[in-house]
C-alpha cells in the first residue's frame, strides 16, 4: 500500500475543505426537508434531524401542484436539450468539414455571441414571443423554449472534437459512397458520444435550473416550472422552512442523477478538443 506524501495529503486537505461549502447546502437541503418545526426553529440550528418528519415532503405536493411544474420543468428541458444538441451537431460539422465562404470569420462571429449576456438580450427576446402571442395569457411551452433551440458554446464544444477525427477516416468514408449527411450520422456522431453527452449534461442543467425566464414569460399556472412553483411555497405570513426544503430538494434530484452518472462524459467530452 503506497503512503500518501504530505505535499499530497496538504491537497486532500485543501480540496476537502474546499468543497465544504459546496456540498453543505446540498445537505442541508435534503436533511431540513425531513426536519420537524421544532429542529428548524433551534438556535443555533440542528445539523442533523433528531428524527424524520415525513409531513414535510407529503405537505410539498398538497400546497402546490409538484406533479404538474415537474411535468413542466420536464417538458421544457427535454425539449431545449434536444433541440441544442441536435444544432449543435450541424452547426459544428459545418464550422469544421464544409468549405464555406468566410468560415473562420463567421465562426468567430458565431463564438462572439458567447460574450453577450444573457440579461442583454432578455428584453428583446421577451418583445419577440410576446410578439408571437406566446407570453404570459398565451404562454406555451414552445415560448419558454424558443430562444434557446441553439448554442454558441455547444457549437464550439463539437467543432473542436470533430477536429480531432483523422483526414484519413473521412477520406475513407467519402471513397466508399459517404455524403455529408451519412458521415455525419453514421461515423462522426457515434465516435463523438462523449462530447455530445457533455454538450447534453451542461445545457440539461442550464435548463432545468432556469427562473428568470419562465418568471417574467408565464402567468398561467398550468405551464409554470419547478423553480417557479417552489417559490410559492415561501408564505410571507406563514414561515415554514420544512416545506420550502422539502422542495428544494426534490428538485435537487434530477440534477444530482444527472451529475452523477454524466460527470465522467463531462470531463471526457470537455478534454476531447484540448489537444490536436
């Protein structure tokens, strides 16, 4: 058994600590959801619950329809996810094997939009769909989807991964009857899962933790998602802690599963076009 040398039990240590305030809301989160009044309302407050109070997560789905925004979450970050990556897919192949006029300017143009905030563009983005009569009385699922069926960061993640396929398999491919569309689906996307699974992990994310959109885009309750919904659980008049966590963590989930079971595609995906 190999011993630890101290320059590297000082990094465990530093890491450790370090990820401390990372994970303890996340605790915090699951263990106050089964917390009874009594235990949220201590001072200084329990860490840990002296017992499971189940009401909370019961009490979660009869205040506020849980089942309905989590479809809706649901909906909507399927949708964008599938939608990103299927453009970015295209949009990549294009940027890295089509002989287009401009490519390198326009493919610079393209990442430019990646240093545009999202604050920017927020209005413009509301005028439009409401525009369409897709906001607020009118809101649909296809206005909180909308503006986010592309993605400059997807694009680029995909272009420099496809980089890394040898001239000499696309060769090979195009002499045995290949076009654009078959090469694409049939060699570079299989051979490019781990990049794809990353573009999906981060824009799954992005998606489903998304609040200022839907907050300002709907008002009907039957297309509102989890991050609005949990809102309505913080009563002005009626403080309960429990409640609020218990949603809080249920919406945690989804992302945690996908974290955890994504994150090796993440790395592999996000290092696949870091060297040539």
């Amino acid at each position: 058994m190999k011993k630890l040398s101290l320059g590297k039990l000082a990094v465990y240590l530093v890491l450790g600590l370090a990820a401390i305030p990372v994970l303890f809301p996340i605790y915090y989160a699951f263990a106050g959801a089964v917390m009874g009044p009594g235990d949220l309302a201590t001072y200084p407050p329990a860490l840990v619950p002296h017992e499971l109070y189940r009401q909370n997560l019961t009490d979660v789905f009869r205040s506020v329809p849980l089942g309905r925004f989590y479809l809706n979450s649901a909906v909507q970050t399927g949708a964008i996810t599938v939608a990103q990556i299927v453009t970015s897919i295209l949009a990549a192949y294009a940027f890295a094997f089509l002989r287009l006029p401009a490519r390198a300017a326009t493919f610079g143009l393209f990442l430019a939009t990646l240093m545009v905030p999202w604050e920017a563009i927020i209005i413009p983005n509301y005028l439009a769909v409401s525009g369409w009569g897709l906001a607020r009385g009118g809101a649909t699922y296809l206005g909180l989807v909308l503006p986010f069926l592309a993605s400059a960061f997807g694009t680029f993640l995909l272009r420099q991964a496809f980089l890394q396929f040898p001239t000499e398999l696309r060769d090979a491919a195009v002499i045995d009857g290949c076009g654009h569309w078959r090469l694409l689906w049939r060699v570079i996307v299989p051979l490019s899962k781990p990049s794809i699974a990353a573009v999906g992990v981060y824009v799954f994310l992005s998606a489903w933790n998304q609040y200022f959109w839907p907050l300002i885009l709907i008002r009907d309750s039957e297309y509102q998602t989890l991050q609005i919904g949990i809102s309505q659980l913080n009563d002005a008049e009626v403080a309960q802690p429990g409640l609020v966590l218990a949603g809080v963590a249920l919406s945690l989930l989804p992302t945690l599963a996908v974290v955890l079971f994504g994150q090796r595609y993440i790395v592999r995906g996000l290092t696949a076009g870091a060297l040539r």
